[in-house]
C-alpha cells in the first residue's frame, strides 16, 4: 500500500467512526420520538379522536422543509422521510384504535 493510499484508508475509518455515532443518535431519536408518538395514539383512543391530524402534518413539513434548507439537507429528501416516519405513526394510531 502507498502512503497516499494509506492516508486515504484512515480518512475512511474517521468517516465511518462519525456515520456511526451519527446513525446511533438517529436510531434512538427516531426511539424517544416513537414513545411520544405511541403516547399521543394511546391519548387519541382514549379520547375518540382521529389518527391523522391533516394539519399539524402540514405545519411538520413546512418547518421541516425549512429547516432542511438551513441544514444543506435537500429538501425533498426531508419531506419524504417525515412523511416515511408519519405514515408508520398513523399505522400505530390505528392499531390503538382497533
Ligand atoms: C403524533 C400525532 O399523530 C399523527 C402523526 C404525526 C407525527 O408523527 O408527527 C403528526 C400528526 C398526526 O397525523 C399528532 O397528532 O401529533
């Protein structure tokens, strides 16, 4: 292996080191935001109240959108994983309700 390839082989190793800590707190933000979410389904069924809030799902992605162009995220990337995540969310709510 040259130096240069070397240099290249640890660069790859920092990145990865980071992509991992990046993906861990991922996995357990998405955790702490589904125990919020199964709360407020539990909420809904108790007080007869839809799945879906059309709404506030509108707000979500306008903010969301917002924020993804101030984080140099593309924009569309971050309006079809919130609206991923919401979709999964309903599901649950729905379960609670049946
Ligand atoms: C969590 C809620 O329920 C649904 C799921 C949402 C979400 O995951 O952010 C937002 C709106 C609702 O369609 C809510 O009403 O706040």
């Amino acid at each position: 292996m040259t130096d240069d390839t070397n240099r290249a082989a640890e660069v790859l190793k920092d990145h990865r080191a980071s992509i991992d800590r990046l993906d861990a707190i991922l996995v357990y933000t998405l955790g702490e935001r589904f125990k919020h979410t199964q709360a407020v389904g539990r909420l809904k069924a108790e007080h007869a109240l839809p799945p879906s809030d059309p709404t506030r799902e509108a707000t979500q992605i306008a903010r969301l959108t917002n924020l993804a162009d101030q984080a140099d995220l593309d924009p569309e990337f971050a309006k079809k994983f919130l609206n991923f995540i919401i979709q999964e969310v309903i599901h649950h709510h729905e379960q609670h309700q049946s």
